[in-house]
C-alpha cells in the first residue's frame, strides 16, 4: 500500500527503528558490486544520521554512488527498508549538534561518541546524513494476512 506522505509511516517507522537499533547498510563499490556492514542510524523524523569513520571503505564507495539501502529486521520478523541519498556532513556546528544528538540520546539508541571519536572535531569522525527516497515498512504478519507493505516515496 503506497502512503503519500512521511507522516502517515512516521510513528511506525520511528518505533520499528528504535526497537531494532542495528541495520544492515549497503552500498555499491566502484565496481558495481554490494557491500553491505551494519550500522547505527540514528533518524529525527525522515533525516537519518549515521557516525562512522571518514576515511574508509564506505567513504569510497559513497564518491562512486552516494546511494545506500537500509534493512531492519527483528525476531517478530517486522522489517523496515530505507533506500537513502547519503551525504557527509561537513559543517562543524552541524556536526557538534549530532554528537551531542548520539549522547543525549539514551541508550540504546544513543551512545558517547568519544569511545571512537576525541571530539566533534576529529577528523576521523565522519557523519553521515541520510536522506530516504523510500521507505518500506513490512511484516511477517502482513504477508501471511495478504497486506501490502506500506510504502512512502519522497
């Protein structure tokens, strides 16, 4: 079933993302092929963030395609896919105010970013913007019902 806007997935979404923490993110490397590893987003409303290092693999990949694909899954076998635009966030006080976003945040969702990281400042820390073209919100429920998933696209 396609949503026309963010709003009528939001709650769900938000829950589902909260509950499961943990996704499996996937990019493309230069030659086309998926790598995927799991990551820890964290989303105000549709934007999702994601610290991780800067200078990696990832960061490669993402100068070839700057596409990802996120998977949750949970043991109730509810799923959420969200096909992003992903973009580094360079600015500093855009930056500053996600690390203390992870560390105000409480767990398990938020976590110290300086068990990584020496500060906003360091330049091994990377932060990730996630901005969705899609989002899927699936179950095993729905499926054995004969439910569409729900589907928002931008």
């Amino acid at each position: 079933m396609s949503v026309t806007s963010f709003a009528e997935i939001q709650d769900e979404f938000m829950a589902r993302a909260r509950r499961i923490v943990w996704c499996t993110v996937a990019t493309v490397n230069r030659q086309g092929r998926l790598r995927s590893r799991i990551l820890h987003p964290l989303w105000e409303g549709s934007t999702g963030w994601i610290a991780t290092g800067r200078h990696t693999l990832k960061e490669k990949h993402l100068q070839h395609n700057p596409y990802v694909s996120l998977s949750y899954w949970d043991p109730q076998h509810q799923q959420v896919y969200a096909d992003c635009k992903a973009d580094w966030e360079d600015n500093p006080t855009e930056k500053k105010r996600v690390w203390e976003l992870f560390s105000g945040t409480p767990p398990p969702l938020g976590y110290d970013l300086g068990m990584f990281w020496k500060g906003p400042d360091d330049p091994t820390y990377g932060l990730l913007k996630l901005t969705p073209w899609r989002i899927e919100l699936s179950s095993w429920n729905d499926l054995v019902a004969g439910a569409a998933p729900k589907t928002w696209r931008a």
